[in-house]
C-alpha cells in the first residue's frame, strides 16, 4: 500500500475522531507524519501541551518512548496514551538504567557525607528515572531550560548528579560559567565512576557519561568545512553535541532554539544546522527564501521508525489501541513530581 493511501487512512480516522484525539509530533518525525499532527514541538513544549489538553480523550504520540512515558505521566488519569511503535526507544535514555544510577547515587552518600546531592535528570531518560529525582529532591529538564535547572540544583544542594547527557551538562555548565575543575566525569562502568576521592569532593557538577549519537556525529571539522562552502553562514547547533563544536558554532540551543533562529532569520541569510536531519529538511523547505543545509546528514533512526502505516493502524485499533502505554503508579508519583519540577522551571 502507497504511503498516500496510510496518509488518506489517517486523516479519516482524524475526522472521525475529531476533538477526542490530540495528535503530538516531535521535529524530528518524517514529514508526513509532522504534517498530520495536531501539534508539533520539541519534548517541553510536547509535555506541556499534554498536561494541559485534559478535554482530548486519546493522546497519540509520535516520538520516542520516554516521550509518550513522560505525557502518561502527565496526562490526567481519564485520558489514555498511545505510542504507535513501542520499540522506538532512545539509546541515550537507555545508557541511564536505574540500578546503574542507584549505584552511583549509593556511592555519593556514602564518599561526600554531609554534602546535599541534588539529582537533575534530562527528559531523555525512562520514567524509572524521573521517578528517582523525583524521590531525591530533584528536577527533570529539557534542553530548553537546562539553564534553569542547573541553577536551581545548585541553589538546592552542593552537588549535581545530572544524567544522561554528558554534553548538554557540560554546556550548559559553561554557558553559566561553572569552572571547568568543578565539573567531572561519572564513568558508569567503571568503579566508583572513575573518580578519585579528591576530584569527587572538588565536583559540583558530575555528569553521567551517556551521550546522544545523532548529536555527537558533528564534529568541528565539520564546522570549519562548513565555514568554507558557505563564508557568510551562521552555524548553529544543538547542545547534546560535543564540546569542541559549540565552540566553533555561532549559536547553540534546543530545538525550539533553532526552529527559532531559522524563523526569524532574514530572506537571503544562510545557516547551517547541526542537529537531526528530518528537522533541518523540514526548516529549508519551510523558509525556501533563504538557505537552510545539514551540518553534516544525521538521522536519528529511533524517531524515524514511526511510520504513516504504524500511526494509521494505531488510529483505526481507538479506542481499544494497539499500543497503550503504561506507567506503574508508583514510579509515576515521582515522575510527576520532577516534571512539574521542570515545568515550574520554564522553558
Ligand atoms: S535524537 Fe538522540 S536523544 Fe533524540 S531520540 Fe534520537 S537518539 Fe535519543
């Protein structure tokens, strides 16, 4: 069957449905699927919208697996959600299991007594893991308000465990300024995280060693062979990548960042975008009046395996669903509980 004839399946089911569906797409689905959503966003503005719409009856989510977890965490308990390929998951996500995080968070109590450890848990992590910042005191944050979170971790406590992405923390931590001695590395394989006593009790900030690798598939090579092809372009990426290329970048941000900048960008300008491909297609076909390319071509394939036959077949399985998603209550106590967090924060 032609992808044409799932997208004819869909928007009658939309019809059908009418208000008692809310369709969420990520940026970084296909375009077919971004073009039939009720909404579109980066993971904030998605969580919120779905704490928010209590009047729709079924929540589609077109995204990753810890998305459509975070909006079953959120959404109110009448309201069911649905995730159309329950094996999408993230990698990065899952470099965050909670014995792994249990583990380190034992030997923090017990090497840094009388510290105040404060847990800060990227939106990129399962539901298990929101459910222990949760617990501990903390926050979940978006790259969007990392900053925030960050800030107030530090007015919270005397130390940050932020997990999993190692780039965005330490991004962010120097956009704020936090000297780089004060920020170190938690090696999840090795024992006691790779850090010596002394350099645990220097830290501040510990980062996890998870990473993103659609994200860390840039590198400042790239950059610079950017800079020759297109002399008057700005580059801009997205803090899960490393380091060394923020440095070279003109701007970075989340993803609401950068749809932000291409938007506001003037007919003519150039710019060049080091984050998923999908979104970077969809901005240079949006604003055809200036000149939108890929940094490098970087997919993230756990996103794109959402499919117009997945979403249609889920669609026509309502009310029943095909893939409901499920959080034990317990652990969603806790993941609420960080989330609202992090919608306090702002984005
Ligand atoms: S782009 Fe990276 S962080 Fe986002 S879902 Fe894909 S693998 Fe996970």
């Amino acid at each position: 069957m032609a992808t044409q004839d799932f997208i004819e399946r869909i928007q009658r089911r939309k019809a059908e449905l009418g208000p008692r569906l809310l369709l969420l797409t990520h940026h970084y689905q296909r375009p077919e699927i971004v073009a039939l959503g009720d909404e579109r966003g980066d993971s904030y503005q998605l969580a919120e919208l779905a704490s928010r719409r209590a009047e729709a009856e079924f929540i589609v989510f077109c995204g990753v697996r810890f998305m459509a977890e975070a909006a079953r965490v959120l959404a109110q308990p009448g309201q069911r959600v649905f995730h159309p390929v329950p094996t999408a998951g993230c990698p990065m996500a899952d470099m965050a299991e909670l014995p792994l995080v249990e583990r380190a968070w034992a030997h923090l109590e017990r090497s840094l007594p009388g510290k105040r450890v404060v847990p800060i848990v990227y939106m990129n992590s399962s539901a298990a893991a929101k459910d222990f910042c949760g617990r501990h005191g903390g926050a979940v944050c978006t790259s969007s308000n990392a900053g925030q979170a960050l800030e107030w971790g530090l007015s919270q406590g005397d130390v940050l465990l932020f997990f999993p992405d190692q780039h965005l923390g330490r991004n962010t931590a120097a956009r704020l300024g936090l000297p780089t001695t004060q920020v170190a590395l938690w090696q999840r394989a090795l024992p006691d995280g790779g850090l010596a006593p002394e350099d645990l009790q220097r830290a501040r900030l510990l980062l996890w060693d998870g990473f993103c690798h659609v994200h860390t598939w840039f590198t400042p090579e790239q950059v610079d062979h950017a800079r020759r092809q297109h002399p008057q372009g700005r580059v801009i990426v997205h803090p899960e990548c490393d380091r060394a290329v923020l440095k070279k970048a003109d701007g970075a941000g989340s993803t609401g960042y950068i749809v932000k900048a291409v938007r506001e960008a003037r007919p003519g300008d150039v710019l060049i975008i080091g984050t998923e491909l999908n979104l970077v297609t969809r901005l240079a076909a949006e604003h055809p009046d200036r000149t939108v390319v890929p940094l490098s071509p970087s997919l993230c394939p756990n996103m794109y395996s959402i499919t117009p036959r997945a979403l249609a077949e889920e669609l026509e399985a309502l009310p029943g669903g095909r893939h409901e998603v499920f959080v034990d209550p317990q652990v969603g106590a806790g993941a609420r509980l960080a989330l609202e967090r992090m919608l306090t924060l702002g984005g």
